[in-house]
C-alpha cells in the first residue's frame, strides 16, 4: 500500500514539474539579467552651475549664428568643474557642431528650438568618426563628443538638422548601392565605395580623410568612447543621416524623446560597440530602422572587435520604419544581451517588429535576445525576420560566417502581416534556438518561411485563430 502512493506521490510531483517547467519559458527566466543591466548603468551627475548661452552671445533670432556662444558655454562650463548650458526658450541658428565636453549638461528650455546649418563646410574640419560602421575621418555629426565623461542632452526643447531632399539628403546618390525612389538627385557619392574598400584592405586609419567631395553625410548625434551619457526629452528632427549614434561607449541613458525624420538611412537610434544601454518611453517615426543595434562593418568590426551587449529597451513606440527593433547589418563586432518589452510598434510603413540582419562577408554573432509583451499593430513584412543573406549582392571579400542563437519572444500580438515568421539562415550556419510562446498573431496573410533553422519552438501560439505548428 505505502509503495503505491509513493508511486502516485512521485507521478504527481513529475506532473507538477513538468508543468512549472513548461511555464517558465527562456524569456522570463533570462529578464533577471536586464534587471541587473539597469541597475548598472551609471548616470551622469552634474554640480549645481548653470551658463546661460545668452550669457555668451547667443541670439534668440533664426537668422543669427550662435554656435561660438554654445561652444564658449559649454568650454567655460567644462573647465570650472561641469555644470547645466542652460539654452533659453527661443529659436536659435548653429552654423556649425555642438560639441560636448567633460561634465555637461546641454538643456534647452521648453520652448527653446535649434536649427542647425545645412551648409556642410561648416561641419569641418573633419573629426574622428565612424559612417556605416568603418572608421574615417569626416564631417562632424551636429552634435559631436569625442572621449567625454559624463555629459548630458536634455529638455523640452526641439533639435532641427533641416536635412530634405534640397540638401544633405540627395547625398545618397545614384550608385550601385541603390537610390532613393523620388531623390531629386542623380550624384554618385564617391566616398561610399572608396571608404568600404579601405575597410577591406585595412588602410590605416589616418588614410582615410574624407570630408569634403566625397558626399558621406554626418549624424546628427555622434559620440566617440564616451562614459555616462544622458539623452532625455529633446526631439530631433530631420537629420542629414543616422539620428542618434554613440560608438564605443559605456552606460548610456535614453529616456523620453521623440525622433522624426523620413530622409534616406533615417535610422532613430543606432548604438554601436556600446555596453550598458537603457532605452525607455521614446517615440520614432523614421525613414530606416527606429532602433538598429550596431557593433562595425566587416575588417573594422572584426579588428575593434567590440560587441554591443547589455542593452533595455523599454516602453517604447515605433511607427514608420524599416524596423523597429533591428540587429545589424553592420553587426561584424557581435551583439548579445538585448531586452525589449512593453512596445508598441504599428504603421502600415513599418516594415517589421523584430529583424536581425547580416551575412557572410559581415559576419558577426548575435545571441541572447529577448522580447516580451510587444504589441504590434501592423506591420508590412514580418513579426519576426532574421536573415544571414542580406545584401549580399553588393559584398565582397573572404567570407566569414555569422551566427545567430537564442531568439526568444513571448506574449507577442499583432494585427496584420504578411508573416508571422521569415527565418532565413545559411546551410553553413543555421539559425539555432529561437523560441515563440503566449502569443496572438492575427491578420496573416502567407505561410510562414522556415530555411535554414535548427530549434524552432513554439508554445500556445495561435496565427490566425489557430495552433501554430512548425
């Protein structure tokens, strides 16, 4: 008798594991580590000075240049110890960058705008910079730092590149590597092929000035190895390129903007080799990727050889776009440890939810993603795209293989795709371990396309009302 209910106690108990097992899918028990990841970042702290620009020569007149006041702001500000340049509501004119220094805070006033040149001397002399993942020297973004700690962009106020397809934007041009549908524009960018084949050759770093006559169009926000970053409620709007780029930095803050600009590589935010990032209630509505998580393109990305890792995205809306959480494609560096959750992401020119994107001559690996509660209204293409063939038309050189692993999403409800899944990996490379569980996928219009996936799991998805089996 005792044997016999200890045969049904131990029966019981193996049903109740399973069971527990079953629920505590890959996503939910991996999110203690972006707990953790928040917990890291270190904030920047600034002392209690405040520099009016107005101070400096600042004019409140669209007409009138006050980037030599914004500069000598933030240089007296910098050298007494740090402190808040305070821009005062108005509508002020940069012929030039705005350059952050050691332990400043640029705060524009509610109310305060800042339109910047479209004259692209004024962005010269060249500066350290990366354009599309390789390293160069070449126009300065409009806001640049370059081995700052601690700095700071915030406020109410309105950040304006004025990019359009009258000035920077036509800059894409002509080439091989595509043109913009409606550019006015038939110029070739010379400086695009001559930058990637340097990469492929490892010319020196000092080799590669660019600049002026070779058409590689700035960011609008760049910063170089910088420590402790703080971007918080500006908008920006219409950058010539990429809007927002920190490239090998540490524990960066992004918190409550609003980035809109529908130009050609209108990517909204695109870390770089960065580590320790927190991205929380912003809005982007742009002509690319509204996040694109980036680490180096072929030779540089493998030379650097600095991932992206540890970043939270949080609470955030993504309207147009390319994408709305995007791996890649310069990716060469690596990526791993990214967190989203609580998103909205709908428009009927958003292309797709999540993407991961590379290929054979990138390279790269990407792993530990992870996704949940994301509620996606429509999308063009796919809930879900990985693909290691990307662009591979337009590559060359040897070839090294990507890798991608541990794609897990869970509570995931969209609306309307073409869809669901778009999986495509390498016969030489697989996509291993992606995982879909607790979600709602509705509107689908084909089936979905599984190539080259080892590990596809699925668990009380429906797509269309109905079971989804792989």
């Amino acid at each position: 008798m005792i044997k016999k209910y200890t045969t049904a106690i131990i029966a019981l108990l193996s049903i109740v594991l399973l069971s527990c097992a079953k629920k505590d899918n890959p996503v939910n028990s991996a999110w203690h580590k972006a707990d953790e990841i928040v917990k890291s970042i270190v904030k920047p702290k600034f002392p209690d000075k405040s520099f009016d620009v107005l101070d400096f020569g600042a004019i409140a007149d669209s007409t009138y240049n006050s980037n030599r006041a914004f500069t000598e702001a933030i240089e007296k500000c910098s050298a007494d110890g740090g402190g808040t340049v305070v821009v005062p509501t108005g509508v002020y004119f940069s012929a030039g960058p705005i350059k952050l220094l050691d332990n400043v805070r640029f705060h524009l006033e509610d109310g305060a705008v800042i339109n910047f040149s479209t004259e692209p001397s004024d962005y010269l002399p060249v500066v350290l910079s990366r354009w599309e993942g390789v390293e160069l020297y070449n126009y300065s973004a409009l806001i640049y730092a370059n081995g700052a700690d601690n700095i700071a962009l915030t406020g109410k106020g309105v950040l304006n590149g004025k990019a359009s397809a009258e000035n920077w934007w036509p800059w894409k041009g002509k080439t091989e590597y595509g043109f913009e549908e409606g550019m006015p524009s038939q110029l070739d960018p010379p400086g695009r092929p001559k930058l990637l084949n340097m990469n492929n050759t490892d010319a020196p770093l000092e080799t590669r000035i660019f600049g002026e006559g070779s058409y590689l169009r700035p960011n609008f926000f760049q910063t170089i190895d910088c420590k402790n970053i703080l971007i918080e409620d500006v908008k920006f709007v219409d950058s010539p390129m990429w809007f927002i780029n920190p490239v090998l930095c540490e524990n960066i803050t992004v918190r409550g903007i609003t980035v809109v600009g529908k130009g050609p590589n209108n990517d909204g935010l695109d870390p770089e080799s960065c580590k320790n990032v927190l991205i929380e209630d912003c809005f982007f509505d742009t002509g690319d990727d509204c996040i694109a998580i980036k680490s180096g393109r072929n030779n540089d990305g493998r030379r650097i050889n600095v991932p992206s890792e540890n970043i939270v995205i949080r609470n955030c809306t993504m309207h147009d776009g390319h994408g709305g959480i995007v791996m890649g494609s310069e990716i060469s560096g690596g990526c791993k440890n990214v967190f989203a959750e609580n998103c909205l992401m709908d428009s009927p020119n958003l292309d797709r939810a999540l993407r991961i994107k590379t290929n054979f001559f990138r390279g790269g690996s990407v792993e530990n993603i992870y996704l949940r509660n994301i509620t996606v209204g429509e999308v063009k293409e796919a809930i879900v795209k990985i693909n290691l063939n990307y662009d591979i038309k337009n590559e060359s050189g040897d070839k090294f293989l990507p890798s991608v692993k541990n794609v897990y999403l869970t509570d995931i409800k969209s609306s309307k795709s073409k869809h669901a899944f778009f999986l495509e990996g390498l016969e030489d490379s697989n996509i291993k371990n992606v995982g879909i569980f607790n979600s709602e996928l509705n509107g689908v219009e084909q089936e979905s396309i599984l190539h080259h996936v080892i590990n596809f799991e699925t668990e009380n998805v429906k797509v269309n009302g109905k079971q989804f089996n792989n």
